[in-house]
C-alpha cells in the first residue's frame, strides 16, 4: 500500500455515530483494528453492526461474527431498532458448507452484510473430531478469508474477544494475540473487536495486550446520572487521527446514534 502524501488522502470510515465522527477527522482510518470496549449493556454490539449496516448501504461489504448472540436474536434485535434490511443484501450463514453458495448468490447491487452464526463454526468444531482448541482460530481465520477474497469484504465485526477466550485456550496470550492482529491486518479489513469492560472500568480488555495491538480505542459506559443511567462513549486512543478525547452522552432515536453534549453534563 503506497504511503500518502497528504493527510487529506487517509480513506476514513465512518461510525455513523453523529456527532462523533466529526471529532475523528471524519472517521476511522481504513484497515484499522478498533477495541470496542465497555460493560454488558452499553449496546457495544449495536454500535459496531450499525458501521456495517451503513457500510453495506453504500456498497461496501461486511461480516459480522457473532461467538456468543445467535444470528436471529441478533437481527430480530436490530429490526427492532428500525433498521430496514431491505436496502442491503443481507446474508445469514448458519452451515459452513453453504458458504461458498451463500457468497455466489450475493446481490451485486446491494452492499452485502455477512452475518455467520456461531452454530456453523460449532458444528465444524464438532465435526473435526478434536479437542484441540485452536481449531477455533483457524475456524474463524478461514472464514475471514473466504468472505474477504470472494466476496471483497471491508469491515469484519468479532463479537467478542472474551468469547473467543473461553473458546481457545491461549497459552502465550502476547505472541498468539499478536498472530490474530497481524492476520487481521495482512487482510486489510477495518476491524471492530468487542471487548468486554468489568463494572469498574479498571482495563479495556482481559489480557491488558490488546490495549496496545490495537490501532483505536472506544469506549462505552453506563454511567448513573441524578436519578437516570446515561450511556457515554468517548475515544480513548486513534492512531493515525487527531480525535477529541472529551466524554459524549450516546443515544439512540429516530433510527439514529448520537454523541451529544461532550465534555459537559447531559440536559436531563
């Protein structure tokens, strides 16, 4: 990849969270991994599935794998927000075997948003005999780059890192996190990993390693606010991007994420 000549050259990516990109130059660099970290309930999932749905609005091609949330709860839960899956192609797999049908049928005239069922990969697990935890990795690895050389695939959402823990064991958690980064990296995708946050916000992720691996930081917490409870959601590190760092209120209304009133108390 040719380096840039001016900073106006960087391709960014939206997160279709208004009010928030416009303190990120515009968005998130290109081919960046993100941390998407806070506690159960922040809607870390919704946030990072909304980048792909606009994504997929405008043509560019997705996936989204769910280790924990099936993918008819999951997108039961996002009809319900009003998203209107009618203006992508959206594409559910649930048997690793029809996969490569799956990516042959895409409609070339919508964007494509893969979303692969944690139930396929443990079928596959299941199915190859083997105790041997890794297998999961490698699982996951080549769905990744099945869907990225097939089907072009720009953004890639892993829900979560702390799933994938339970699933693999890490023996050297630095070398093999780094392999996982460096992969997601030679792919070239704009990646969202969700990480889980404990209550007292005391790390953004279980090994404390990915802090650094990764290439941004977001964080979203619940926060208690005289007699109501505020998401908040603030930019903890982007590389490559001058980002205000100040902490936003986040909310959700009329189909729509919004960062509001950064660096002051919300008007409730």
């Amino acid at each position: 990849m040719p380096l840039v000549k001016d900073k106006h050259e960087i391709h960014r990516i939206r997160t279709y969270v208004n009010g928030l990109d416009e303190h990120l130059q515009g968005g998130i660099p290109a081919n960046h991994i993100t941390l998407m970290c806070g506690a159960a309930g922040t809607m870390k999932s919704s946030v990072t599935f909304n980048v792909l749905f606009h994504e997929a609005v405008n043509g560019n091609n997705g996936l989204y794998l769910s280790l924990e949330q099936s993918a008819d709860s999951l997108i039961t839960h996002m009809i319900n927000m009003d998203y209107d899956f009618s203006r992508i192609d959206l594409i559910v797999v649930r048997e690793l075997s029809e996969l490569s049908a799956k990516i042959q049928a895409q409609d070339k005239t919508k964007g494509s948003l893969f979303v692969v069922d944690v139930g396929c990969i443990r079928k596959e697990i299941r199915d190859m005999q083997t105790d041997n935890n890794k297998s999961w990795l490698n699982v996951m690895k080549n769905v990744i780059k099945k869907i990225k050389t097939e089907a072009n695939m720009k953004l890639f959402v892993l829900d979560s890192l702390s799933a994938l823990y339970v699933l693999t064991r890490l023996e050297n958690p630095r070398i093999e996190l780094f392999m996982i980064f460096e992969f997601l990296r030679d792919m070239k995708l704009t990646s969202f990993l969700i990480s889980e946050m404990p209550l007292d916000g005391s790390k953004f992720s279980e090994y404390e390693i990915e802090d650094f691996l990764s290439d941004g930081i977001i964080v979203i917490r619940l926060t208690p606010f005289r007699r109501q409870v505020v998401r908040e959601i603030s930019i903890v590190k982007m590389r490559t991007t001058a980002c205000n760092n100040d902490i936003f209120s986040l909310e959700f209304k009329n189909g729509q994420f919004y960062a509001l009133y950064g660096g002051q108390n919300p008007l409730l």
